[in-house]
C-alpha cells in the first residue's frame, strides 16, 4: 500500500517530532542536576522547588513533575554536588570506579609476567620466543609440529625391539628445510605454559603421561641438522638385543620459573645460524616427537603476527605546551 503525499508529509513531522523529544530528553538528562537524598541515593532533575515539608522537582528522566518530602533531601550534599559540577570536578562515585578500574587492570597484569617494557606474557597457555627486530623487542607464538621416523616407520619402534634384525637407527624427522618463525637474536628468551594435562592433544597427553620426570625443567631446545629436505629432530636406536634409545643434539640452558605457571627457557651462550627446536623430555632416554620449531636468522623478513610493547603515551616537551590565558 502506497502512501498519499499528505500521509508520507504527516509521517515525517511525527518521526521528526520523536527524535526532536529524543534529543531534548538527552540533553536534559546531561545538563540535570542532582537531587541527593538522605540514603544516598539521587534523582535527576532539572529544577526544584521547596514548598515547606515537600519538594517538587522536575524529573530530567520522565520530564514529570514529582514530589519528596523534604527531610528526604540531604541539601548539603546537593548543594556540594551543585558546586563540584559547576567547577568541573568529577563526582566522588566516578572517581572511585576509576580507581577500581585501574586498581583491577593493574592486579590483573601483575599476574602476567613483564619480559620486556610494554610487553607481557598472555594470560593463556602457549609457548612464546621473545625476539628482537628493528631493536623492538616482540614476542611470538610458536606452533608445535608432529615429527616423523624415517623408513615410514611412525610409532613402530616397538616392534622393533621385539624382533630386531641387528642394530638400527632411525631419525626423528620434520618437513621441510626452514621453520616458519625465525628468530632475529642469537639469544632468544622462550616462555612456556602449557595446558593442563587432561585439555592437552591425544597425542601430546600420551607421550606426557609417559614421563617420569613431570616437572616444570623438562623442556629443552636442541639443535636440528638438515637432510635433504628434512631438518633431522633427533635419533632413534635399536640396539640388537631390542633396547631402544634417542639422542638428540641438546642446546645447554637454563630454566627460569615465573609467575602464572610461566618457565624461562634461555640459551647459556648465543645460538648459531639454523634450525632449533623446543623438545619436552620424556625421561632421560626420550622426547615428546611433537615440537615447537624455530630457526635463527638474523637476516630473516619480519614474523607474521608478532605481538609489539603497547605504544607510550606521547609526551609533550614544557616548551610546546600552549600558554594558559587568565579569564577576563
């Protein structure tokens, strides 16, 4: 159904008309004034008017006039309020909650560790290099890859050692020449926290509940040597009487626990150019063959996703701020 002129005319009066009494209630509602009672509490209103026991005010919120008695007002508190809002100065309630606010954000980034100025851990778990492009720190994810045993022999080392033919050696292998994420410095600072065991991957959880040696020093990095177009993890051994062992080149650290469940793991001396890898230790004899892969270049083109200190506030030199003028 179409609308005659003198319909679509009166629609849009109505419609203009509505969001004119929208825009003066707002507006009323911003410049109201407090009308503080007794019990602390307040209501907003444009005007008042005292008529022995009672008071009448109009309501900035229902733009009605309505009454209180007069032993309800806490005319002092009015008045205060009148005077700071005059002068600018904020309402005590408005302060407080800022102060809460900011007493909340900061107990909140206390719980996550500081690893370089402007720069926290996350609050999740994960597994983070701290790095150093362009001479800005930054710190970025690192993914755990699934390795591989060469000869198509994934996860079969057991039959192996049940019926070994002679002594054998297997490497534990990752695909591809270059991992994605490659560190700028030599001496890259890697932060830990992972998942609790039971929201771990299946096949994470199963090589973890394999260690003996649970515990917050079992992660290491070590150095991958290339083949072909392989990085080689480590190495498996079958010995001919069926015991089974791996080696692995491992990087001399140290392990640094933090708060929030965090561990440091930093290099002892500065790391060569190639390819490394962060290993959880299964024991003495073994590694979890899914890894956190990296590589250190510090010729290499910046890292996706890398997270960067929160920028400073800019700061205005004394000497460039305008020079106040007195009211007249």
């Amino acid at each position: 159904m179409r609308l005659t002129a003198g319909l679509r005319f009166s629609f849009c009066a109505l419609l203009g008309l509505l969001c004119l009494l929208l825009v003066c209630q707002a507006s009323a509602q911003q410049l109201a004034k407090r009308l503080i009672l007794t019990d602390g509490s307040y209501q907003l209103a444009t005007k008042w008017e005292v008529h022995g026991q009672r008071v009448r005010y109009l309501s900035a919120e229902r733009g009605e006039w309505e009454e209180v008695p007069n032993s309800m007002v806490d005319w002092a508190a009015t008045e205060k309020y009148a005077k700071d809002q005059a002068a600018g100065v904020p309402p005590i309630g408005a302060v407080d909650l800022d102060k809460e606010l900011a007493e909340e954000r900061e107990a909140e980034e206390a719980k996550n560790p500081l690893v370089a100025p402007g720069l926290r851990l996350p609050a999740d778990s994960g597994i983070l290099l701290l790095d150093t492009f362009d001479n800005q720190p930054e710190l970025v994810e690192l993914q755990q890859s699934g390795s591989e045993i060469s000869q198509n022999r994934k996860g079969n080392i057991l039959r192996a050692a049940i019926n070994p033919v002679g002594s054998a050696k297997e490497n534990i292998e990752l695909a591809g020449l270059h991992a994605k994420i490659q560190a700028h410095t030599t001496l890259p600072a890697i932060y830990v926290k992972l998942q609790p065991p039971d929201s771990m991957s299946n096949a994470s959880t199963a090589n973890a509940a394999a260690t003996p040696e649970d515990d917050w020093k079992r992660f290491r990095i070590v150095r991958m040597q290339a083949n072909k177009d392989k990085r080689i993890v480590g190495d498996i051994k079958v010995a001919i009487y069926g015991k089974v062992s791996q080696e692995q080149k491992l990087v001399p650290t140290t392990a640094e626990k933090l708060k929030d469940d965090w561990v440091k793991v930093t290099p002892v001396d500065p790391l060569a150019t190639g390819e490394y890898a962060v290993v959880e230790m299964l024991g003495k004899d073994g590694i979890n063959t899914y890894v956190w892969d990296f590589g250190v270049n510090p010729s290499a083109p910046a890292n996706a996703m890398a997270v960067k200190p929160d920028a400073p506030a800019a700061t205005v030199p004394p000497e460039h701020l305008p020079e106040l003028q007195k009211q007249p």
